[in-house]
C-alpha cells in the first residue's frame, strides 16, 4: 500500500494552538480578543471536584475579568439529553462563547452544543459530512487528558442511545479556534486513564497512516506521534508528574488529532463506536482492545506500513520481509500493551457473544470503515470480534 502523491487531497488545520507547561494561562491573552459577553464553561462535575474547573474560572474570572458560568453535565460518551441540558443553559444565561474543560467527552458536546444553539431542528439531522448552514459561536478547548485529539478535529462524535451506537457530525465549523494542550493539567491523570488515552491517540495515528485517504502530511503527523507515543506512554504511565513524557504525550496526541481529521481512521474505530454505544465503555479503551486483532486483519493490504509502524514505536524492528514486519508490529504492540496493563480480549470488558452480529452490522455502516485499508463483510468483523472476544 502506497499514498497516492497525485490524487487531490483537503487540509484541515486549527487556527491557534498553545502547547507547554502554563500554557492555560496564555489562553487568557487570547480570549479577551473575542469579546464575548459571557463565556460558557463547558465541563464535567469530576473536574470541578478536583479543582481543576476552580483554576480555570479564577484564570478566566480574576486575570480575563471574563463573566463566567459553568455547566458541569458533560457525561461520558455525551448523549442528546446531556446535549439538550447544555443548548438549555448557553440560552437561559445568554452566552455567547464556548469554552471546554476535559477530554474528548467535553469538546464533543461542546461542539454539538454549539451546533445546536445556532441551528434548528434535530440534533441527528446534522449527523453526516457538512451538514451545517450557519455559523457557530465560537469554542475554545483546554485538554486534561492527551488522547482524544478532539480539540483539533472536525468531528463531534456522539451517542445514539435509542440505536445503541456512535455517531458523527463532520464539518470544518466544528474545529474549535483555539486548542490548549497544557502538559500540567495532565499530571493528576490517573494511571489507566493515562493508558487508555494514550492508547486511543495511537490508534488514531496507526489507522490515519493505514487509512485510504492518507497523504504526506497526515503521514508526516501520524509517524511522528507513534514515535513519540513508544517512547513517552509508558513514562507517563509509570510516572504522571513526568513533565517530558506528560509534553511528549500532549504533542503525540494533537499531531494524531491532525493525522486523523483529515485521513480518518478505520475498522478499529468504527467498531469501538459500536462497543461505546452497546456498553458505555470508554473509546480509548475499546480502542486498545481491538487494534491489534483488526491490524492482523488488515495486515494483508498494508504489510509494508505496518513494517513502518512497527519501526517508530521501537524504535528499529528487525524483519525477513514486509509481512513478517507486520506480524511483528503486531506481537509488539500486544506487548506495549501489557506493559500499560490494558486487557486484550473483548469478554474481559463486557462484551457479550451475542451482540456481536449487531455490532458488526452496525459498525459497517460507520463512516470510518470507509477509509479502512481492507474491505470488510459483516462475516469479517464478526470473525474479527469472535477471535477477540
């Protein structure tokens, strides 16, 4: 498998981002040049608690003289009531900006907030690509966690509970203006949330190299976060307070982000969204659990990228041929990923045999499964989730 050098190719890039210990506080700089009125703090009760949300209002109150009000209803893989609670509350305190605090689950609903305060209708009549007409007000996203990728990308990915599955919007719109990744906000991660993030930015660096619509940029990007993600999870791992491994991760992250929302990303995504749907689970780890058993299957369509992946998280993997190369990338992440403690079987995290033909029914329908490197039958994914299970 080759990227096409000649075939045209789209680029989607964020206006502003800040990198670096502190770099939450240069947010505020940034922010007074928005004018906005009143800000919405967008964020979970979980963070609040911590005081991680009491740190970002005083930034935002006292060194901005920003006027601020937090909803705190962000819940896991956000849902349309966790959204309706936030489109309630941006028009009751007539905000006019966004600004999120978390991970993946808070910039998501954020985005479809945002979606919603400024267009009519349905939130799922937006699912799909480039769905919307008006502009959005604007939305700001500071990251705790270094996985998601979603304060860098074009996609609001939310869950249908009524169909028990994931969905995406996808539009330019949605790529907040300005990404905070600040490696200090990371440090408290707890140790399996640190590998199941980690996990989820490889994954979207593996499937956005391995992807159809790839190209030298998102190549370039995608490279370099697996470099950065064999050398630096396992530091962070094993000791959160690392500030070089916990910046490493924040850069490795953001960079798979950008591999991701413009290649897109493959099989094992579109069946994690399915898991997410059927079970709650958090997508970083469901990640984790199916990337190696969807790579073997891949392995056949893309054995010399595999090779090359397998070459940046160690670092130099020494193989016969490109297909022993694969193989090997392979057998290495399995042992990545139990030195970070993750599980490798599906049953081992609630997945029941007898979902499995609904999954894969569901999980081909998943736009990510368009860009995968092989096409799939639901005979293949659900042979994929038996041997995995």
């Amino acid at each position: 498998m080759t990227v096409n050098m000649v075939r045209y190719a789209e680029f989607f890039a964020q206006p502003l981002s800040l990198f670096g210990a502190g770099a939450r506080r240069k947010l505020m700089d940034h922010l007074r040049g928005f004018s906005a009125r009143r800000v919405m703090l967008c964020t979970d009760a979980g963070l609040m608690a911590v005081g991680l949300g009491d740190e970002m209002l005083h930034l935002l109150r006292e060194v901005s003289a920003l006027d601020v009000v937090v909803f705190d209803g962000v819940v896991a893989n956000p849902t349309e009531a966790c959204v309706q609670k936030g489109v309630a509350f941006y028009k009751e305190h007539g905000c006019d900006m966004i600004l999120s605090l978390g991970g993946g689950s808070a910039h998501d609903a954020a985005k479809a907030i945002a979606v919603m305060v400024s267009h009519d209708g349905a939130l799922w009549d937006y699912v799909g690509l480039n769905k919307l007409k008006n502009p959005l007000p604007p939305v700001a996203a500071v990251n705790t966690t270094a996985g998601t990728g979603s304060e860098v990308t074009r996609f609001a990915v939310l869950t249908r509970v009524a169909k028990k599955t994931k969905v995406t919007i996808v539009d330019r719109r949605l790529i907040p203006c300005i990404a905070v990744n600040d490696p200090e906000l990371m440090v408290s991660l707890p140790p399996a949330l640190t590998a199941q993030t980690g996990m989820d930015a490889l994954t979207h660096a593996i499937e956005a190299y391995l992807s159809r619509m790839a190209t030298p940029l998102t190549d370039t990007c995608a490279m370099k976060a697996v470099e950065l993600i064999g050398k630096y999870l396992p530091k962070a791992y094993a000791v959160g307070t690392d500030m070089e491994a916990r910046s490493a991760m924040a850069y490795a992250q953001y960079l798979a982000g950008v591999a991701t929302n413009n290649a897109g990303a493959g099989a094992v995504h579109a069946v994690a969204h399915q898991l997410g749907g059927f079970y709650n689970l958090p997508h970083g780890l469901c990640n984790a659990v199916l990337l190696p058993w969807v790579l073997a299957y891949n392995a056949g369509e893309c054995a010399e990228r595999l090779l090359r992946i397998g070459d940046a998280l160690t670092g130099g993997l020494k193989a016969r041929s490109a297909q022993d190369g694969a193989q090997k990338t392979v057998e290495t992440l399995r042992v990545f990923m139990r030195h970070l403690d993750l599980p490798n079987r599906l049953g081992t995290i609630g997945v029941k045999e007898g979902d499995l033909a609904d999954i894969a029914r569901q999980a081909l329908e998943d736009p990510t499964m368009w860009t995968n490197p092989r096409r799939a039958t639901p005979k293949d994914i659900q042979g994929i989730l038996k041997t995995a299970l």
